[in-house]
C-alpha cells in the first residue's frame, strides 16, 4: 500500500493560509446543525436500549428501506430491501465487493482518471487496473470494447468495470444517455460485471437525476450508494445494492471486518430521512455547489494561460484541469502551497503512474471569495512554471530570446486566455 496523494496533503491544506482547493469535503456546516443535535440526542436518550447496541450484519431494515426510497429517484424501482447492504461509507462496500470478487492478479477496468480510494482498494486486493479513456461525455464505450479485446488478448481474467458515472470524481464530468446505453450493451456481450459507484447522482445543477445503470440491469449491475454527500459523511453511512447470491457473501465479508455496521448513525440517517426535510436540504446543497462552481469556472476562464484547459462540470464537486504542455502538477506541487494554494496532481487518480499533466480541483469546501483567491494563486503558479520552462528552452535553444509572458499581453477576460473545454481524451498523451 502506498500513501495517498490526499492525506499526504492533509497537514498542509489544514493550514489557515493555504486555500485548499484539495479535498472533497461536503459543506457540512451548511446542514441544520441544531435540528440534527437534537435529533441525535433523542435517539440516544429515548432509544438508547436499540441505537447503543450491536445491530444486524446487513444494517437496519428501516434504513434498507428508505435507501430504496432515495433510489428510486435514480429509477431504480424494483430494488428489495433484503438486496441492500448498509456498509460504513460506500469505502467499505468498495472493499466488500473487491473482497468478494478479485484474487491476486485479476483484472478491474476502472475510468482513467479514477477515483483514489477505489485504485487503492483495488490495489490492496493486488487487482491489476486498466484504465479505460473519457471525454466530456465520459467513459468511452469504443475504447471500453477495445480494452476488453485486448483482455481476452492477453488471456486477463477482468472481474468487473468500476465506474462513476456521475459529476466523476475527479474528471468533473458524466456519461452521457447513449453512452449508458452503450456500456450496458457491451457489459451484456462481454458478460461484464459493472460496480456502479454513485456517491454523487442527485448533485446535479441542471437537471433531474439521471437513471442508472442499475436501473437498466438488475443482474449486471452492483450499485454502491452512499449518504456522505447528501447529508454527511463523518456518519459513515453507505450502502450496496446487489443481487441476492451477491448479498450473502457481501454480509458474511462485513461480518467479518465489522460485524455489524454502526447502529447509532444507522438511526441517525433513518431518522433524518424520516422526519427532516431532507429533500430541500439537498436542494440547498445544489445551490450551495453551483455557485461554487461558478465562482471556479469564471476565475479559470479569466485567469489561466493560455494552453491549460479543464472540464466544466454540471454536478458534484470537481474540475479537471490540464495543464499547458510540459507542466508536472505534482514537480509545481511545494511552490503551489508556497503560495498558499493545494490541489491534488493527477498522477494520484492513475494505477500507471500517468497523469502528471493534470490536476483535481475541489470546489465544494471553501467559499466563493477563497476560490477566486486560490484560483488568481494558482494562475500566477502556473505562469511562472511556464516562464521557467520557456527560460530553460531558450538556453537548450541557444536562443536568449525575450520569451513574452504566458498571457502574451492579452488582458483577463480577452479570450486569447481561455483553454476550451477538455475535448482530448484523458488518456490521448505523448
Ligand atoms: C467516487 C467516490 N466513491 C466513494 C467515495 C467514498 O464515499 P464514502 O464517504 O461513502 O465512503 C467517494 C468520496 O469522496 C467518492 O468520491
């Protein structure tokens, strides 16, 4: 096991000068603390004898019960209670799943980039990952058929496709309809199992929730939800959605690392969907993010130099940012927080060790004022990166040229600036 990318960050961004546009942490304090003190409270002192106790294996049947409530709003409407598995985070059901299906060598295919507590769950089960390329519309079916072909190729034994088809973390962006289609189809001729990982699929800032591909498939498909985005994730509260066969042996893994899930926060989340108006909550969430993501759009669009692009997403909480050609995101890493901005390098989200011309950045934690200043930091980080790189060209050209700044003069907000959006695939590097 390796250390991760984000906890090596996490003694830096705790520092009050640096914004840190690293971590994914939800806006927590956006929630109504005090309704949810109380209600707490009340579990504990009206229902202690239940919430204070060890609980079933698979989690509380109210709760498996409501979390086929919140499913349903994805359209998954035939899903059984008895099908779901409560887990602590979706982490832990990640962990089950991989358990469950991966031996020593056996193949994952997961989206490059990919989420980093999935690569290091996978690489724990010492899984091989393959990455699979994206675009804006994410995943690319093509390149998914292409990846399988070479598996039969090379006589690998592929267990399933992770995905996150949802406001990925951390490329920002979603797969399209078609292309849900699509993967589904190919699942189906490949006889592919798919983990569908969705902690982020009703944080949409324009339209409804989009169905998943569970809801296209009730054999192929294992759904991982999670409510640490929707209501918070100190209370460790996911969940596994999987056919019964599946279920057994998901139960009997958990039984084995934790027996059973944490009663008190079990009740905790039932409760709040119960009686909160939890609905509206995530709604305010939305707003919340997409004024966020706004202030992050703008400010790269009116700062960044020209060469770097990123990705524009309609949900969740990141943008994928490519940096001008020959820019190590991890080498600029120490003068980044030097200047008091973090951010995660790419190379984090890839088994390969590619992806060091790309950046995460988080925009759902700090304000909309301390996004501007850390995006306005960042810039300047980059612009100096870029004229020290253009120094040293000079002198390996034998060339002193004047080298002209990376905005060449133009001024914020003229176009000349501004990176299109990220129509390269991911993967599509020298
Ligand atoms: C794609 C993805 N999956 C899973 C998780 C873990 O979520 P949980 O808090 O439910 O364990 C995260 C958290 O950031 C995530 O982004």
């Amino acid at each position: 096991m390796k250390t991760s990318e984000i906890r090596a960050l996490f003694s830096v961004v705790s520092r009050p000068e640096v914004v840190s546009l690293a971590g994914g942490m939800p806006a927590v304090t956006a929630l109504p603390l005090d309704a949810v003190g109380s209600m707490i409270g009340e579990l504990v002192s009206g229902m202690g004898a239940q919430t204070l106790q060890y609980g079933s294996g698979q989690g509380d049947p109210r709760l498996r019960e409501r979390i086929c409530d919140v499913m349903a709003l994805e359209g998954i409407t035939d899903a059984s209670p008895s099908e779901v598995v409560v887990t602590v985070g979706s982490q832990q059901g990640l962990d089950l799943v991989t358990r469950v299906f991966c031996d020593p060598g056996d193949v994952v295919l997961a989206e490059g980039p990919s989420y980093v507590g999935a690569l290091g769950v996978f690489q724990a089960a010492e899984a091989r990952v393959r990455h699979v390329p994206m675009d804006d519309d994410g995943l690319i079916p093509e390149a998914l058929e292409q990846t399988l072909l070479e598996c039969r190729a090379d006589g690998d034994r592929v267990k399933f496709l992770y995905t996150v088809p949802n406001y990925h973390n951390p490329a920002g962006v979603t797969l399209s309809e078609p292309r849900r289609q699509a993967v589904m189809e190919i699942a189906e001729r490949y006889d592919l199992l798919v983990i569908e990982d969705n902690p982020y699929g009703l944080l949409g800032f324009d339209r409804e929730p989009m169905r998943a591909l569970r809801a296209r498939d009730d054999r192929r498909v294992i759904y991982l939800g999670s409510f640490s985005k929707t209501f918070s994730p100190g209370l460790r509260v996911g969940w596994v959605l999987a056919p019964l066969a599946v279920r057994e042996k998901l139960v009997l893994a958990t039984e084995a690392q934790v027996l059973c899930p944490p009663s008190l926060t079990q009740y905790a989340v039932a409760r709040y969907l119960d009686t909160q108006p939890w609905r509206e909550q995530v709604k305010h969430f939305v707003e919340l993010y997409r004024e966020r993501r706004d202030a992050t759009l703008e400010s790269l669009e009116a700062l960044m130099p020209a060469g770097t692009t990123w990705t524009r997403p309609d949900g969740g909480f990141y943008v994928w940012l490519k940096l001008p050609h020959g820019l190590d995101a991890k080498q600029m890493q120490p003068r980044a927080v030097n200047a008091h901005v973090a951010y995660v390098p790419g190379i984090g989200f890839y088994a390969d060790g590619s992806g060091s011309e790309f950046m995460r950045l988080s925009y759902c934690y700090p304000e909309p004022d301390q996004i501007r200043e850390g995006v306005r930091r960042l810039a300047r980080v980059i612009e100096a990166e870029l004229d020290l790189h253009s120094t040293f060209d000079a002198v390996d050209t034998g060339t002193f040229r004047a080298v002209p700044g990376p905005h060449g003069g133009a001024a914020p907000g003229a176009g000349t600036i501004v990176g299109p959006a990220n129509s390269d695939r991911y993967e599509d590097r020298a």
